[in-house]
C-alpha cells in the first residue's frame, strides 16, 4: 500500500464537491479514521472510498457554524475570499495575505 499524501494543508480554505458549505481545515487524517457508525450514515451510492485522506474543517452553511470530516475527494479549493463566522476560525487561525489562515501560536505564558 502507497503513502498517500494530503492535498489540501491546514488552514487551506475548501469548499464541498456537492452540499453547500465551505471550511478551514483545522487537521487532517491520513485515510478514514472516523466509527463506522458514521462511515455507514453515508448513503452507499455516495460513500468516499476509506483510502484517502478525510479532512476535519471548521465548517459553515448559510444557516449555521459546525465541525465536518470530508473526504478529500469531495473537496476543492475556496476562493471566493469571504470571511467566516465560524468562532473557532479565529480562535485558532489568523488570516494570511495569500487567502489562508495560519494557525495561532499558543501562549505559554
């Protein structure tokens, strides 16, 4: 089996394939590591393969702010430039110039 190597890095900003949301990615599993309770909610004729990387973002729609996991097939680039209303996005990341978000530093002290 080959290593397979994310395409889309952390504070990336994506948006779904096919439903109506975008996000941060805020960490990245290498291929599917959610339950199988989760992987089994997916209607069979859209369920991702297991072997690719699935992605956690900061998500939103127009109604509301959550967590998604996304396969990376599902996924493309964002590049509208809209800012997010997601709370944790500017918890955890500051903007960048380049339409990215750069995760914050922890203090130490």
């Amino acid at each position: 089996m080959r290593e397979r190597v994310a395409k889309y890095q952390i504070g990336q900003v994506v948006k779904h394939r096919v439903f109506p949301f975008r996000g941060v990615i805020f960490d990245v599993d290498p291929e599917f590591a959610n339950t199988e309770e989760w992987w089994n909610s997916i209607p069979a004729e859209v369920r991702p393969s297991r072997d690719q990387p699935f992605y956690h973002l900061y998500a939103e729609n127009a109604e509301t702010a959550y967590v998604a996991y996304v396969s990376e097939q599902n996924l493309v680039v964002d590049e509208s430039g809209d800012p997010f209303r997601h709370p944790a996005v500017s918890e955890n990341f500051s903007p960048d110039s380049k339409g990215m978000y750069r995760p914050k530093t922890l203090n130490t002290h």
